[in-house]
C-alpha cells in the first residue's frame, strides 16, 4: 500500500508557444507594480530577454534588470540581485533564464520579506515567512525550477551545491514558451535535456515514487528520450523544442514530489569543486549509479526502457533493464556528452573527499533505491574516471 504523499504544484503553469503574451496579465492580477527580471548575461544578449522586455513595454509594466547571475551561481549573488530589487523598489520578481537565474530570484525574493543570508536557509523548510511573488520563464529545458521547491546556491568555501527547500520557492506563475529555448547552444541543449531526463528516471526509481508520480515520469523520460536527440541536431526545430520543454515541465512535477536520489547527490560535488555544469555532472554519473541501482529496482528500470520506446515489453526484468542502461548510454554519447571524470579535470587525487562530500547530501541519498556508503560512492566515482 502506499504511504500518505504529499503532491504539490504551483498555482498556475502557462505553456505553448507565445506564452510570453500573458506576463503583463499575470503581474496585474499579482498586483505588482515594479518588477525586477532576473537573468544572466548569456541570456541577456539572446532573443529571450528581448522577448520579454518588448512585451512588458507593450504592456506598459514598470521594471528594471538585474543581469549578473552567475551560471551554478554562488551563495553570494542573491544578496547582489536583492540590493537592486531594494534600490528599484521592486514587488515582484521574474526569473528569467536556465535554473541558475530562476534559483538566484526565488532566494532573493524570500530574503526580501525574510532578511538574513542565503547560508541560513540551506536544508528543509528554514524559511518562515512568503516571499514576494515569483513569476518563472525558463529558457532551458533542464532543470525544471520553475515547478519546484528547492533553490540551489554553490557554497564556494565547502565546495558543495547546497539546496534550500522551502514552501516558498514555488513561484504563483510559470510562463513556458518554447521559443525561449531555440536559441539554447547545442552543449548546453545537451547537458541540460540530460538533467530533465535523469529528472524523471530518479524519482520513478525514487522509494518516494507514488502512482501519481509514476504518471509524469514516465510521460517525461518518453518525450525527453525521444526529442533530445533532434534538439541537439537542430535546435530551431520549434516542435521537438516544445516536447523536450513539456517533457522538462511534466517531470519536474513528478521530481518534485519524489526526489531525485544518487545520481544528483554524487554529481554535487563535481558542480561544488569543478564548476562542471549541472547536466553533464549528472551525465557522468548516471550511468555508474544506476547500474548499481539496477539489481534493487530491476523492473523499474524495464518500465523506463518501454518508456524510452524499447521493444523490452515482456522481456525479463533484467534484461529490460540492461537494455534501458544500454540506450541511455547510447544516448548520452551520441548528444556528445563526455563520458569520464578525468575529461572534465577531476583530479584522482581529489575523489576521496567528492565522496565524503557526497555522503553530506543525505536529502538525496535517502530517496536512493538503494543503500548507497562512503565506500560505494568512492567505487562509482573511480568506475568512472
Ligand atoms: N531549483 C531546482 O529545482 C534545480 C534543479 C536542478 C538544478 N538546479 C540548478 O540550476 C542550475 C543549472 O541551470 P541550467 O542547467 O538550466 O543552466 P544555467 O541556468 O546555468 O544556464 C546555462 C547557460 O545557458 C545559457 N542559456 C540559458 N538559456 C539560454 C537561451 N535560451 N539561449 C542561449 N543561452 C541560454 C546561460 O546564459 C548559461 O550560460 C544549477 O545551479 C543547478 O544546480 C536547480
Ligand atoms: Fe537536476
């Protein structure tokens, strides 16, 4: 039988294209007078943030910019972002961008109402009072911030990504407009469609996953396996865009309220020490753990090689799982993703205390459909050098 689940999702989610169109309706009817848009330089010169700024003047909004996130953005950047949003005077705050801009604006707009420093909200549910309203616009299909709960800040000193987890990191609206992805660059299309993947295929194997769950990831790694590919061949193919940004969308949801598990919480450090971009953390260590993952969850694993369209129906467990990892790994080269730690400047010298630092994401790892030790994370990491 199932246990009591909680599942929860932002009050409002707008998708399809030309979704840009209704930002102004939507910071009305939130009542924001002064909007601050949250985004990146990368972001900044690409057609997403002229999108938007061409229809906030149309729509006569007041806003200003603050364009200095960081990719993997640091604890430090909130606290810039929140001094602009102070001197504009801003009510309400517009993430406008990859995870990185989206995560720098939900913490900015709790510290608004909250003070303090990011640091003293890193873990579950440390933050007391709602932000001001969030307005959420991805430009990649990736993270799925958009729906979630959780920010992620890079503590420089610890050398870890630390999660804040809070109620008030929903966002009251997410705008998905796939034209805000066709510009996303073929290695960045790559790694971050991986993370939307492994999204879906770490909470259906999650010990939190629930029917409802199982419903999105499934949809998810099918639309996501299928139309990754595409997107990195051609990344103005508007409708293998619109899939891979519903897949994204469709298991962020189930994300959100499963957990991901090992395969995130062993890529932490790569993104704490190494600054190597969320997607490919992920993508490096994947493969490694779920196939240590496989023989506790063998059947899952068959379930996500039918998802991803493999002929593996009424094979055995075993064998629909070996053809599952078998494809992903297909998959992850074929997307041109590199497959060793030491090709992304991991030192060896140094996997000693990625795994210490990995057994410090216990969030994660407590959703692992299997035990995962010190000693285990240390082996997977050399398996993979
Ligand atoms: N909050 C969450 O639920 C959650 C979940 C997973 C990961 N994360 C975090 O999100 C961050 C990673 O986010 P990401 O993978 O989306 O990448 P990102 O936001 O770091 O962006 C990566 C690069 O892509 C560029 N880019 C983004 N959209 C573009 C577009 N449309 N056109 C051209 N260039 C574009 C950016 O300028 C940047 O250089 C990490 O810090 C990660 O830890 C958050
Ligand atoms: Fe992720």
């Amino acid at each position: 039988m199932e246990q009591i689940a909680t599942f929860r999702v932002p009050p409002k989610l707008i998708t399809g294209v030309g979704a840009v169109g209704s930002v102004c309706d939507e910071i009305r009817e939130l009542g924001g007078s002064k909007v601050l848009v949250v985004t990146d330089p990368g972001v900044a010169a690409c057609p997403p943030l002229a999108m938007l700024t061409e229809a906030l003047d149309a729509g006569g909004v007041d806003y200003a910019v603050f364009d200095q996130v960081i990719p993997e953005p640091p604890m430090e950047q909130p606290p810039q972002c929140l001094e602009l949003a102070q001197s504009e005077g801003a009510d309400l705050l517009l993430g406008l961008g990859g995870g990185s801009s989206m995560d720098v604006a939900k913490v900015t707009a709790f510290l608004m109402t909250n003070g303090g420093n990011p640091s003293d909200y890193f873990g579950n549910e440390l933050v007391a009072k709602p932000g001001v309203p969030t307005i959420l616009m991805p430009t990649t299909a990736g993270t799925a911030s958009e729906v979630t709960n959780v920010a992620i800040l890079k503590d420089r000193g610890a050398k870890l990504k630390e999660g804040i987890v809070t109620q008030h990191n929903y966002c009251k609206v997410g705008i998905l407009d796939p034209r805000l992805t066709l510009s996303v660059p073929t290695d960045v299309s790559a790694a971050t469609g991986m993370d939307a993947l492994i999204h879906a295929i770490e909470c259906y194997i999650s010990v939190k996953a629930t029917d409802m769950t199982d419903t999105f990831a499934l949809k998810a790694i099918s639309l996501c396996a299928g139309n990754l590919r595409r997107v990195c061949e051609d990344g103005s193919d508007l409708a293998a865009r619109t899939k891979m940004q519903q897949g994204c969308l469709i298991g962020g949801i189930s994300f959100a309220n499963a957990g991901v598990g090992g395969v995130h919480a062993l890529s932490y450090p790569l993104g704490g020490a190494y600054d190597v971009p969320h997607g490919v953390a992920n993508s490096l260590m994947m493969l490694p753990v779920l196939r240590f993952n496989a023989p506790a969850c063998a059947e899952r694993m068959a379930d996500i090689g039918v998802a991803m369209g493999l002929d593996v129906a009424q094979a055995p467990a075993k064998e629909g799982a070996d053809a599952a990892l078998d494809a992903l790994a297909e998959l992850v080269s074929d997307i041109g993703i590199p497959p060793r730690l030491r090709d992304v400047g991991v030192a060896r010298e140094d996997l000693e205390a990625m795994a210490d630092s990995a057994m410090t994401v216990t969030r994660l790892l407590a959703n692992n459909p299997r035990p995962l030790s010190r000693e285990d994370a240390l082996a997977l990491y050399e398996e993979v050098y």
